[in-house]
C-alpha cells in the first residue's frame, strides 16, 4: 500500500497508481455512457418498442447493470483481486459492445447481458483499488474520488458527444462500435502502465492467479448471460428480482452492521440512511436518458443556428457540468469543510429543483416547444447535485465503513441504481399517453411532461426537506 510520503511526491498530490486506475474507469464509462445515451431511442426508432416499452426495457436493463455490482465487488474482494477482476469485466463489456453493433431483434437481449455481467465485474473495483491508496480518515480521500468520478464524466462527456450524432446520421452500429473502440483504448492502457499498481491490492491480488477460480468465475459470467438475456425481455419478472435481490442485499448490510460494535456500528447505520435517500436522486437520473431525452424529442426547439440538435445530446450537459465543477467543489470542500450529509442535503435539493424549472415551460411555450435554456438549467442543478450525492457516495461508503468490506459495500451502494431502475421506468412512463395509438399534441405534450416534472420536483422537495430536518442528528452519529 502506498504512504502518504509516496504520494507527496507526485506533482499533484495523487500517486501514478491513481491515475492508472482513473484512465481506465474513464474508458469503460466511455464505452457504457455512449450505448446509454442512445439506448431508449434504439429501441423506439430501430426496433419499433413504444416510448413506455423501451422506458420499461431499459429500467431493467440499468437495475441489473448496477444492481449486481456487490457480486463483482465480493469476487474482486474475497476471491479473484480486484485487478484481474477489473480486467475480465473490461473484456467481457468490450466483447458485449460488438454484440450490439452486431444485433437483430433476436440476439439484442444477450449483448445487453454481456454489458450487466461486464459491468458487475469491473464497476466496484476501480474504486476499491482507489481507497486502498488511503489511509483510514485521510481527508484526501474526498478529493481523489471526486476527481476519480471525474473519469466517470470525461469519458461519457466525450463518448455522448459523439455517440448521438453518429447514430442520427450514419448508423446505430457504427456508434456501438465506437463503444467497443473506446473501452479497448482503455484496456490497451491498462495493461501497458499496469506495473504502477504493484503495491496496490486486494486481497487474493497479493497471491498467483489462481487458474481455477477464474475459469469459475468465466463460466459462471456466460451462464448469467444466458440467464440474464431471457429476464430482460420480461419487465415484471425483472422487477420482482430487483425487489428480492435489493432486500436481501440491504438486510445482510444491516446484519454486518449489527455484529459491529460501537463507532463502527454506527457509522454502518448512517451509511445505511444515507445509501436510502440516494435512491430517489437516481430515479431522477434515470430520467436522462428516457422521459427528459424524449421530451427533448418533442417539446423542445432543437434548431440552433441552423444546426439541428440530436435530442440525445442534451445529456452531455451532465458530464459537461461536472467536468467544470469537479475542481471547484474539490477547493471548496478544502476551504469550507463539510459533512457527507450536509452534502447529500444540498444534492437532493438541486435535484428537486431541476425538475420544478422543467414544470415552467408550459406556461411560456405557447406553441409547445420551449428554448433549449430550458435543458441547460435543468441538467446544471441535477449535474451539481449528482456530484455531490453520487460522487460522494463512494467516499462515504469507503470512510463510514470496515475497510475489510469496502468492495461488498462499495457494490451495496450501487443498489441505489438498482432500485432506482424500475421505480424510474414507472416515473418516465408517466410521460407518455395511457393510449398508445393517441398522437399528442405539442401543447397536450408539454401539458403532461410539465404536469409529471412538476410532481417529481415537489416529491424530491419534500425528502430533501426532511433530509435537512435530520441532519443535526445524522451529523450528530457520524461525528
């Protein structure tokens, strides 16, 4: 494990290892940012799905490519490395990629399955990597995570800059491919700056590669694909597994917690609070690529300057942001220090607000398609309050809680996604007419997204207020 000596060394405070770790979680969410961002449109242009169907589609499909993320976090802590487990995740997303350049209507479901098994595997352990370059209570921890969720948003910045325009007017494939390419750019430089890792492990990565677990852990990922590709075409059986899986997971959470004794204990119980009150923010996230990218599609005025915007690319405002306001944030927390839950308080409000903006539209737009502003400041306040809740997250997860544990909790934390994946398909569903044969208008459109934004900001608004009323005694246990 590196020393805070070692670290002090490099030029910006954050050892080489940290940087490898950085590039290739860039790469990865480079390569997943950019099918996202295109996915629910795929479905309803390319293969026919209505609004809500492909809504539905792809709750399950995003609740299983987070919802899993504690396996890959226990593999990588208990039973391959973390490295090796990073490295057969990357492999298997990049395989799964060129499945979906590939797909027809009967294989689609297996290339998104090879995304949630690829994922599972990876998306825990770069973090955990990342907080064994720490010590415990070491307040640069805050910063090198959110400087490492900044890799998070590079990469999808650039990837859905691209990715939309591509496949507006070339091809779907070709933009799938451009996502297999970027993630083994990724891999590529894993591999060749890999030595900087030496002294960074986890667990099983201090040991030979163990030939036989891995052909487990290999055989394993194919039968769950398998398995995987035959669910997601079935919302409601995914759903029920969603509830099952996130119950079980949370209660062995609790049941960790409560073997604990004392400060640990209650730390884990905070932890616990805080990883519940992010689910609701991610449902609002989950909006980005749904209902907000289709009411960009037909109440918004996407000629600018005579450059038609693909509806899509609105959702690089979101990493665009937290680009910008990632080193602002990182001077802040050095010059005005603050809780993890006076940061999740300030984040949920943000949340609640870039919906209500959204509710104003109606009352301005008289033909029913509003100015492109409109998304601007929705995907500003929603992209701070992102960065404050779910970049934090992971530090939080790494400092409230057992460093012995800090992959399986890490992916406990992702179960806010998980949840929030069926619960944001039933709220993006709400957007669209109970008759699917009815066509709205542009003004009876904007009506019903401004009516369902409106409810999503006042509901969001209202757990932040109570987030606020229970902080003193949140920040009370954590101290």
């Amino acid at each position: 494990m590196e020393t805070a000596l070692t670290r002090a060394n490099q030029p910006t405070g954050l050892s080489k290892a940290f940087w490898v770790v950085w590039a290739v979680e860039l790469w990865e969410r480079f390569g997943y940012y950019g099918v996202s961002s295109i996915l629910a449109l795929y479905f309803v242009n390319k293969l026919g799905y209505s609004e809500s169907q492909s809504f539905y589609v792809f709750g399950s499909f995003s609740a299983f490519v987070y919802g899993f993320v504690w396996i890959g976090g226990w593999i990588g802590d208990k039973y391959l490395g973390a490295k090796r487990t990073l490295v057969l995740g990357a492999v298997i997303l990049t395989c799964s990629y060129v499945g979906l350049a590939l797909a027809s209507h009967a294989t689609i479901f297996y290339a998104l399955a090879g995304i949630v098994v690829g994922n599972s595997l990876f998306k825990a352990n770069p973090s955990s990597l990342i907080s064994k370059m720490f010590a415990k209570g070491d307040t640069a921890l805050d910063g090198a995570m959110t400087l490492y969720y900044m890799a998070v948003n590079v990469g999808s910045m650039i990837s859905i800059a691209i990715t939309p325009v591509i496949a507006e007017n070339y091809s779907w494939a070709l933009a799938f491919w451009l996502c297999a390419f970027g993630l083994g750019i990724g891999l590529s430089n894993f591999f060749l700056y890999k030595r900087f890792l030496g002294s960074v492990n986890v667990g099983p990565d201090q040991s030979p590669l163990n030939l036989k677990r891995l052909g487990i852990v290999i055989i394993g990922s194919l039968l769950s694909v398998a398995v995987i590709a035959q669910l997601l075409s079935h919302t409601i059986i995914c759903n029920w597994i969603v509830y099952i899986v996130v119950t079980g997971a949370l209660l062995y959470f609790l049941k960790l917690a409560f073997v604990l004794k004392g400060t640990e204990r209650t730390r884990m119980l905070v932890a616990f609070v805080l990883i519940l009150q992010a689910v609701l923010f991610f449902v609002l996230y989950n909006q980005m690529p749904t209902s907000l990218t289709f009411f960009a599609v037909h109440n918004i005025n996407n000629q600018i300057f005579g450059w038609s915007i693909p509806p899509a690319e609105y959702q690089v405002l979101n990493p665009l942001v937290i680009v910008i306001m990632s080193p602002l944030l990182v001077w802040l927390y050095r010059k005005f220090p603050a809780t993890h839950v006076t940061k999740f308080c300030i984040g949920m409000s943000l949340g609640a607000l870039a919906f209500l903006v959204l509710a104003l539209p109606q009352y301005t737009a008289t033909d029913g398609l509003a100015s492109p502003l409109w998304m601007v400041y929705s995907y500003f306040f929603q992209s701070v309050g992102e960065l404050l809740i779910s970049g934090l997250g992971l530090a939080m997860v790494a400092e409230l809680c057992p460093e012995d544990m800090s992959g399986f909790v890490m992916g406990v934390w992702f179960l806010t996604s998980m949840l929030s994946g069926p619960i944001g398909a039933w709220v993006g569903a709400l957007t669209t007419p109970p008759d699917t044969n009815v066509q709205l208008t542009t003004v009876a459109s904007m009506q019903l997204y401004g009516n369902v934004f409106f409810k999503i900001g006042l509901v969001t608004g209202l757990a932040s207020l109570l987030m606020w009323f229970k902080r003193p005694f949140l920040n009370k246990y954590v101290k």
